[in-house]
C-alpha cells in the first residue's frame, strides 16, 4: 500500500491549487484524478475575478494566466456590470479565460512541484480511522494518507462516504450549454424571454473597448434555458434541438456537438467541511447556479485558505483544531455566495414584477456605495474573517504594498511566493527578534511610503507591524509594544514567542 500525508480527490482548480499549496509546505501530497490527461472539454468556467488573480500573484503565477486571458470588467449582479477599475488593487479587473485553460495552467505549475498524480483512476471509497484513511482506488490498489481532501465537485463521493450531510435547494430551472456546428445564424449575443436567458456566440472572440466581438467562423457557443427542469440524465442533440426550437422556433440547422451539458439553479452546501480527517472544497462544498462566475473562484480560494493550515498539521505545527477554522472562515463565505445567486436566478424569471425588482436593483447599483459593495463581494475583494476586534486590516486580505527594505524595492505578494507567514515591521529596523519567532515565520523589516487603502473601506490607519498569513490574509496589527503578538502566534502558528 502506498502511503502519503494527503490525498486529494479531484483533478480540477480546486485541487490542483491545494496540491499546490501543500506542496509548497513541504507535504507528501497526492491527487487521483479520472481523466487520463488535463483535457477538458467544453466550457465550463469562464474566467477569474479579481481576488482569485490576486490569490495566484500571492504565489508568483498570475501572469500565465494574464498571458492567455481577456482582460475584462467581469464583476456584476444580476445583468448589471459592476466596474471595480477604481478599487485599491493591482488587479481592477476580472479575465476572461476558459477553465480548460485554467486547468492547464495549474497543471503546469504543480507539474514544477512535488506533487504525485494518479489519472486515469478514481477514488472508489476511504475508510478512516484514528490515525489516517484508507483509499481505495476504482483499479484496485489503495493508498493510505494521513488526511483526505475532497475536491471531486458537486456528486462527491468523498463527502457522502464520510456521511457529510448537502443540504439545500433543489432545482427551479435548468439550462444546456453546447459546442456546436449550426447551419445558419443565430443572433449573437445574450437575450431575455419569457423561459430565460439564453445566449449564441463564436468561442474564438476578442473583447475590444470592453465589448466582445466574435470571430467569423468556428463552433458556436449556445446555452439555452429548458421549458422544463431537464432529466438528470445526459443530455442529447435532440434535447438541444427541442430547446431551441421551443425558444426560437428553429434549432438553426444545429449538428455535429463537441460536447452537450445541462446546468441548474440546485443551491446546496455541506453541513460540516470537515470530518475528522476528511475535508471538502470547491464544488464537493457547495454547489449553486452560475450566475456571477463564482463557483471557481471560492474553490481556489477554498484551497488557498485549507492548504497552509493542513500543513501546519500535517508537519505536526500545529493541533488539529486549527483545521476547525478552515470551516468557520469558509462557510460564510460560500453561504453568501448561495444567498446571491439565488436572488440573481429569481430575478431572471420574466414575471412582470419579477422585472420591477430587478430595475429597482438595476437603480440601486448605478449608485456609487452599492456599487462598491457589490462589486467588492462578487470580486471576492472584502472578505472578512473573523480573527478579533481592531483594527480594520484584522482579517481581510494583506494590500499589495510597494515596500522599501535594505534599500531594495518589492512587492508584499513577492514575499508571499513560498506561502510562508510574514512578519512586516513598519516601526524602525530592530524592533522584533526573529530568534524569538516560529521557524517558518518571516521578519521583514519595512517602509511604504503612501496611504493603506482598502476596498470598500477606503483608507485606513497606517499600522506599526502586521502578521501576514500564507494566505495573504492578516492575523495580527500592532506596534513595537507587541500586545498580542504571542497569542496570534500561538493561534495560527503552533507556536507563541516569548514577548
């Protein structure tokens, strides 16, 4: 039986980035994926927000994805765009980038890192016990790991063996999302009717002056909502066709599909993210509709967030309890994000007063603080972990300060390459002892010349010294006094020092 300290189920974002993460860590880690290569077909995702881009340049790699991707305004609610191009970050903007791109480029980064990758298989069960789980394996061997992450989407098999309730919604609406040849023209673009949303478009496109324009050849991209909630089944070509022509009074000569799937409004999320040592992210977490582009992005960040604390457990730094605040921090978020999808996919019926709302929503967010706030949550730019009471940086994501140190000049996110924790002394070189710090813990001594903004909050106070976790959010805003320090040391590191 082959042994790991992690083992990750699930091939896709969320796992490749807590691959990733772990890796970086120094832990044992592994990922069983089905498919035989990092191929994807179809669409799927469409792209990153702005926190998520933020996320991989805390780790040195969002510029392959800036390379290949359509630099956008992608933040909105409910049809209405949400421009963040004035918030305090490198990244005032979403890209648009297709997951199977998304995929590849994450797999290219864990590819450089010491990460063990079993495709073409699946994880077929685990049973765990007090001191690690057994993984069986759908060729028949088995692994054994110390910890097991599920990040296998929405039909887990890593949540319901470890009897992890999903509670939630059942579907209201479905749609069918397809790559297809069409014999004659659709009319671009998205349009609203009396069954939905639907939308034609060239997969090759350009976004020029923030508009899209398609490529004059090639398969069309179409989703199209259902008269009715589709079968669970697969869908086929004469489902698609039956779709159309119930929208459009045509199917448009569709044929030959490169692929067919079926998406819906199902709302649901885990009761717990953890069982003692099995774990859930990204869509095996919780699942909802589309709307916002949000499902990728919480799952990276889901990753993000799990990684280093799985570590830290993992290389014996910390308790297991640590693990505990993997779910109080993550599900909050996740449940937000199923509140505003649920309001957006209520407000694309086309019941009359249905639209009232939405053009009261519509005024609302055509002004400037609801803007900022919608935005802001969409982007991912405000969460807010709780982590005390203080100063208004405690919890929320580190800025990406231009910093002054030996006379050098770097970015916060260059610090944070190697998903270590930082200590930034703003008080005066000598201030702090690194010999009294945790190993993995940082000392930079530091000068920012300009204001601390945040988004949403706009600017505030200057600190003297801030803790930075790996994952780019802080933990602990002091001075030279040191009041705290030890005990946020202690919390998220394992280890407090003698101040």
């Amino acid at each position: 039986m082959t042994g790991h300290q992690v083992v990750i189920a699930g091939g896709g974002p969320t796992g490749l980035t807590l691959a990733g993460e772990l890796a970086l860590a120094g832990v044992d880690v592994a990922v069983v994926e089905r498919r035989a290569s990092q191929d994807l077909p179809g669409a799927r995702a469409g792209g990153l927000h702005s926190r998520t881009i933020e996320v991989f340049d805390q780790r040195g790699i969002a510029e392959r994805f800036l390379a290949e991707g359509q630099v956008a305004q992608v933040a909105g609610f409910a049809h209405n765009r949400l421009d963040i191009s004035d918030f305090p970050t490198r990244h005032p903007y979403g890209l648009g980038l297709w997951q199977k791109h998304i995929e590849r480029i994450l797999g290219g980064w864990v590819a450089e890192l010491p990460v063990t990758v079993y495709r073409g298989r699946e994880v077929a069960g685990i049973a765990q016990d007090d001191a690690g789980v057994d993984v069986e394996l759908s060729d028949g061997g088995t692994l054994r790991a110390d910890y097991v992450a599920g990040c296998d989407g929405g039909r887990s098999l890593i949540r319901k063996a470890a009897g992890i309730e999903f509670p939630g919604w059942d579907p209201t609406t479905s749609s069918l999302i397809a790559e297809v040849e069409m014999a004659q023209e659709p009319d671009w673009g998205i349009h609203r009717d009396a069954f939905g949303i639907h939308s034609f478009g060239r997969l090759e496109y350009e976004i020029r002056d923030g508009e899209v324009v398609y490529k004059d050849e090639g398969p069309v991209g179409v989703m199209v909502t259902e008269e009715r909630v589709g079968a669970a089944a697969e869908p086929t070509l004469k489902d698609l066709s039956e779709a159309l022509i119930a929208v459009c009074g045509t199917d448009f000569g569709v044929h030959s599909p490169l692929w067919i799937s079926r998406f819906t409004d199902t709302t649901r999320q885990a009761a717990a993210y953890r069982n003692r040592r099995v774990l859930l992210a990204g869509d095996a977490a919780h699942v909802h509709a589309p709307d916002g582009g949000q499902g990728l992005n919480i799952g990276v960040q889901d990753a993000v967030n799990l990684g280093w604390k799985l570590a830290q457990v993992v290389n014996g730094i910390s308790p297991e309890g640590l693990l505990d605040t993997y779910h109080s921090e993550r599900h909050p978020v996740a449940a937000r994000v199923l509140r505003n999808t649920m309001a957006q996919t209520a407000l694309r019926r086309s019941d009359d007063r249905i639209q009232a709302v939405g053009e009261v929503i519509s005024e609302l967010l055509s002004m400037d603080e609801p803007r900022r706030r919608f935005a802001a949550m969409q982007s991912g730019l405000d969460i807010h972990y709780d982590v005390g009471e203080g100063h208004p940086l405690l919890g929320r994501r580190m800025p990406d300060l231009d910093l002054i140190t030996k006379g050098n000049q770097l970015r916060v996110f260059t610090l944070l390459h190697d998903a270590r924790p930082l200590l930034l002394n703003f008080g005066g070189p000598g201030s702090f002892d690194h010999t009294q710090l945790p190993e993995r813990v940082r000392l930079i001594d530091a000068r920012h010349e300009g204001p601390w903004e945040l988004p949403v909050l706009g600017e505030v106070t200057a600190p003297g010294a801030v803790l930075v976790r790996p994952d780019g959010y802080v933990a602990w805003v002091g001075d030279r006094a040191k009041h705290g320090l030890a005990d946020a040391l202690g919390s998220w590191f394992g280890q407090p020092a003698p101040f």
